[in-house]
C-alpha cells in the first residue's frame, strides 16, 4: 500500500514539474504558428499565381423599340361557294375561271321556261283575291255576308299574296350573282347542265383586304392586340403598312404556338393568297444594349447570356434577344452600364477574379469584338 501512494506521488509531482516548466505552453504555441505560417504561405500562393486575363468593354444602354418578327403567309379574307337555288337547265355561264368579277356580276343563268307564265298567273290570281275580299267588305258591313265567309276571303287574299312573291323571287333567283367583288378561282356548271337547288356554279375568292397569317409563340404573345401596326416585306414588293386584326386566345396543340392575323390593304390586287411574307411588330421602348451575336454563351444551368467585370470579379447576366440589325443584337437585362467582356469569357467562371484589359469605350456602336 504504502510504495502505491508513493509510485502517485512521484507521477503528480513529474506532472507539475512539466507544466510548470513551460513546455507545454511552448508546444501549442509551436503548433499555432505552424498554422498561421500555412495560411500565410497559401495566401502567398494564391496572390503569386497568374490571374485569367480577359479584354472589356464599357457599354451604356440606349432606348429600343421592341420589335417582333413573325414569318407568314398571305392568304384570302374569304373563300365560298356560289351555289344555286332553284332546279333548271343552265342558260349562260359568262365566266371562267380567273376572272375578276364585280360585286352583283351575273355568274350563271338558269332557264325561265315557264316561270314568267307562273309569275303573270300568280300575279292574276292576287288581283281576283283582292277584288273579291273588297266587295266581301262591303257585304259584311250590310250584313248581308258572315264573318266566316269575310275571314274565307281575306285567308285567300294572303295566300294569292304569298303565291305571287315566291313566284317573283323565284324569277330574281335565275340569275346567280357575285355577292362580293372578287376572284372565279372554280366554275362547277357548265352551260346546258340541268342544275338542282344546292349544286355549285363558282367559288369566288375576296382578296382585298389580305390577310397575313403568322405564329406567335407564348414569349412573344405579351404586347401585340388587335388594332396595333405591323409592318411587312412581301417577296417581291416594298414594305406595306398592316394592322393586327386577330390574336388566337387559343395555342394550337402540337405547337404550342398562337395564330394571328395582319389585315392588309389590297386595292390594287397586287398581292395573291400564298405568298410568303416578313412580319415586324413595333411594341414598348425599352433600354437594351447592342452587342455582337458571338459575345453571347449558355452558363452551366443553360441559361443565355453575358458575362461582365466588376471589381476584377466575373458576373453572369441572363439576357433576351429583342432585335436584330446588321451584324449585331439588341438585347435586355443588363445593367445600364458595364464592362461587359469580349474576350476571354469562354475561359472564366462566375466569381472568379480576372485580370482587365479594357478597350475603347463604345455605347452601343455594335464593333464589339467577339
């Protein structure tokens, strides 16, 4: 028991010695400047080491109107189908196919055969009517006629009145006429053909105004309504003024995409259904910047846009492309100022410190460097 106790107070006071001595202190600091000489070397290092150079540029923003650009087609406003009315041989066909007809022009005529005989009989029989109900009048008031025979009268007066304004709008229905000025684009009778209510004679086309029939996709929808001025180049012809005159609320399934409708004016008949046309919309001002299409990228999340300097540390900025003209893009979602790099923006990250070399300033001149 007693070399116990005494091997414990050997160990205790060893231990005192040894912290009293200092060591142990000396040791941790030893420790903490190992530390510190590391961080110091690493920071050494990392200032040392050669930082990515990148060419800037200093860019302002400048006011743009906002333009959409839609790719059509020109198409007629209507389109239908001349038919008959009444049974009969066709007399005369006055038209072929590509005329131009005015509004009321005769297309086909159908026989009258017995029909004016039928008209002059019908209109007869109304006089006779009209005789008989008179004198039945004056009869009911002598009382010398019933009520019952007065009423007989009067249903054959209405029926004679109904016989003879079929039998004239009958006479009116031989003629098939252009309901509209416009284009024979078919003829379906020809001359000597026994016809039956219903069968065709012609279609006719209307060409004025013309319509312009284009695609909005859902981006693009924002802004454009019935009533705004449009722009368009058909191939072939100078740029002639439009008006929107349809938005579809509706996005068409396997596109997703919206259709619209440019009413142009077509006085002249200068334009046919089928061409192909360019679209450009004017919308709202915005501040945007122009730059050089190659300047553009995608970031790691697939995002299109420009990388700039700020303080020697590289920004990502998300853009959209609002225009184009030249060799160059509009586009928004920039600060209005920046220095917006040129070259070297394929070799850095965003966050990452870069060393500058600035260019010439330009605002929006668009001889940016790709």
């Amino acid at each position: 028991m007693k070399k116990t106790y005494a091997l414990a107070s050997l160990i205790a006071l060893c231990l005192a010695f040894w912290m009293s001595s200092g060591f142990l202190t000396n040791a941790i600091k030893s420790d903490d400047v190992s530390i510190t000489d590391r961080n110091l070397a690493l920071r050494d290092r990392e200032l040392d080491s050669p930082l990515t150079p990148v060419r800037t540029i200093e860019l302002e923003a400048a006011f743009k109107i906002r333009m959409v650009k839609l790719r059509g087609e020109t198409d007629h406003k209507r389109e239908v189908l001349i038919q008959t009315q009444l049974d009969g041989l066709i007399e005369d066909r006055p038209i072929e196919r590509g005329d131009f007809v005015e509004e009321g022009q005769l297309l086909c005529q159908i026989s009258t055969e017995d029909r004016r005989a039928r008209l002059i009989e019908s209109e007869a029989q109304l006089e006779q009517a009209r005789l008989v109900y008179s004198s039945n009048q004056k009869l009911a008031k002598q009382g010398l006629l019933s009520d019952s025979g007065l009423y007989d009268s009067r249903s054959q007066l209405k029926l004679s009145e109904a016989n003879f304004l079929k039998r004239k709008i009958d006479m009116g229905r031989l003629n098939v006429i252009a309901p509209f000025s416009g284009f024979i684009e078919e003829v379906h009778a020809e001359e000597g053909q026994f016809v039956t209510p219903g069968m065709a004679c012609a279609t006719l086309v209307d060409l004025d105004p013309i319509l312009i029939r284009a695609d909005l996709s859902e981006l693009k929808l924002k802004g454009i309504e019935v009533g705004r001025r449009a722009s368009i180049s058909i191939d072939g012809f100078d740029v002639v003024p439009g008006r929107v005159s349809f938005v579809s609320q509706v996005a068409k399934p396997g596109t997703k995409t919206f259709e619209i409708e440019i009413e142009v004016q077509n006085q002249n008949y200068l334009f046919a259904s089928g061409l192909s046309a360019d679209v450009e919309i004017a919308l709202d001002q915005v501040l945007a910047h122009r730059i050089s299409p190659s300047l553009l990228l995608l970031n790691d999340q697939g995002k299109l846009g420009l990388r700039s300097v700020l303080n020697d540390l590289v920004l990502f900025h998300p853009v959209q492309i609002i225009d184009e003209d030249g060799d160059g893009v509009w586009v928004t979602g920039l600060p209005k100022r920046l220095q917006l790099i040129t070259v070297g923006q394929h070799a850095v990250s965003e966050g990452e410190r870069v060393t500058v070399v600035s260019e010439t300033s330009l605002l929006n001149t668009g001889e940016e460097r790709g």
